[in-house]
C-alpha cells in the first residue's frame, strides 16, 4: 500500500514531565518521585503519530535556536517526519510545564515561545499542503497561521482535520475551511455551551461537515450531516499518562482516512493506537507504531 502524505501545521514543545501521586492544589506542595524533558507539542505529536502509523509526514512549524530546539529537530527527524519546512528562529523553543499523577491524569502550562511566529504560510509551506492527501491543525499557534492553511487545503482540495485544542472561539472562516472537527468533550462543551457531548456534536453540525468528539475512556462519537450519530467504544487498559492521547488519535485517524477507510473503522482503529499510548510514560514518545497498532486492533494481513 502507498503511504499517504499529510501535512501538519502547528506547535512543537518540549514537555517537562513531572510525575507525583497526587497534583499540588493551589499553594501546595508536593514531592515528586520522577522528572522526565520529553518532545512534545500538539502538532508534533499529531505528526509523530500519523508517521508512525504509516503516513509520510511533513511538519510546517517552528522551534527556537536553543537546544531545546536542536533537540525537537532531531526527535522529529528520528521520527521519520520530514522537517525541510521547519523554521529555526531567534529566541526560545516552546515549552511544555506537565504534571501527571498516578491515576494517569496531567496539567498542562504551554508557553509557545517560537510557536507564536506562525501567522503566516512561506510558498513553500503552500505547496506541501496542495500536494498532501490530509491537513491537520490544532490551536497551539496563532489563530492566523491555523486559518491560512486550512484556506490553503480547501483551495487545493485537501481534506483538513482540526482538533480545536486548547479551545477557544473559532472563527467562521476557519470552520468553513474545516472537512472535520476533532474535539474532546470538554472543548465540544467549550465551544457551544452544551454539556452533553451528543448535542454539543449536533450542534457543531451547523457549522462543519462531519465530527468526531473523543470522550477519553468511553471511546468516541461521530456525528455527519444526513447520518445516524455511531459511537465507537474505547479499549480497556490501565493508563499510566494520557498525555498525547488525543493527538495519538488525530494522527492514527488522518492515516485511516487517507487509505480509504470509513470514519467509525478509521475511529477504531484510532482508538486502537489511543489505547497503546496511554500505557506509555510521554506524548511522542509513547505513540505506537503501525505494526502495533494492527495487533492491538485485530488487523490481520
């Protein structure tokens, strides 16, 4: 089978890990019992996952001339994700501040550093998106970065998968450039105000053609205009650190989709990649690969 190619525009962070038993409440203090710096950020970890899981990667992002950006450049390279169109710019990498507890639980505190130099699209970044199979954006760079490419991808045809995180308002020029919206419950709560996550899908139909709302443990649901809603189960396994987790799934799916697969067997099989990270410390650095994956989701050749 010929890999497809995707193109992903977004952050690339390196997250410093603490793990502890129980997160500190405000003015607390706790003892941790581990500290990992790991790569991480959501658009590179939708790329490390999506090449994992069997795609050609481009990464459109930028990191800092540090050497934490040094560091991001080869862990994507390593990755086996194409890096010509990675900017180095002046000033500090991304970061990522994450405490995860014992129950598998994190708090996150991003500060985008060079990820905020991306308001605009080079030719170059154009025309890898008009040459991918798939898009995908999430919504840790400036929002004019994320609106350029998405128009970017609707005027070459491209289908474009935007997981709407962190959540904030999105404006009506970005949904209408979006084939398919990828929010957890919380940020499908955020962006329409309904808590139930099967009305706050319906909703978001008003706007975008088809969604899928991850719901952690209780697997997925995917909404389509003109379509009963189908919800796709999670697997059960013991989580150690559901960082990443969501953008494990983003990536696994956009590989699914490209090779053809209908959305609640391309969720499946997502959900099948969700499943292995989880039992892994990291983001990037717990993604399955596509040969564990397959095993996981009962592919056989």
């Amino acid at each position: 089978m010929t890999r497809p190619h995707i193109a992903v525009l977004g952050s690339i962070n390196m997250d410093l890990v603490a793990y502890v038993a129980k997160a500190p409440q405000r003015g607390e203090t706790v003892t941790g019992r581990e500290f990992r710096t790991l790569p991480g950020g959501k658009g590179a970890n939708q790329a490390v996952a999506a090449a994992r899981a069997g795609a050609t990667v481009s990464m459109i992002g930028a990191v800092g001339n540090d050497t934490f950006g040094t560091q991001l450049r080869s862990a994507l390279d390593h990755s086996g994700v194409d890096t010509d169109l990675l900017r180095t710019v002046e000033g500090p990498s991304g970061t990522a501040h994450i405490v995860v507890d014992d129950d598998g639980g994190n708090a996150i505190v991003v500060i985008p550093g060079a990820n905020d130099t991306l308001t605009t699209l080079s030719p170059g970044d154009t025309a890898e998106i008009a040459s991918a199979a798939a898009l995908l954006l999430q919504l840790e760079i400036p929002m004019e970065g994320v609106l350029a490419a998405a128009q970017a991808a609707r005027a070459a045809g491209v289908r474009t998968i935007l997981t709407p995180a962190p959540a904030r308002p999105l404006p009506p020029e970005l949904l209408a450039a979006t084939d398919l919206l990828l929010p957890n419950e919380h940020e499908a709560a955020a962006l329409t105000g309904l808590p139930d996550p099967a009305d706050a899908a319906r909703a978001l139909l008003d706007q975008v053609p088809e969604v899928v709302v991850t719901l952690g443990a209780a697997g997925s649901l995917y909404v389509a205009r003109g379509a009963e809603p189908v919800t796709v189960p999670a697997r059960r396994v013991t989580a150690v650190d559901t960082t990443g987790a969501g953008d494990t799934f983003a990536g696994a799916l956009a590989v699914a989709l490209c090779e053809g697969n209908y959305l609640p067997q391309a969720a499946s099989w997502a959900s099948a990649a969700s499943a292995l990270s989880v039992q892994r410390p990291g983001a990037a650095a717990s993604m399955p690969y596509r040969t564990e994956i397959d095993t996981e989701a009962g592919v056989t050749a």
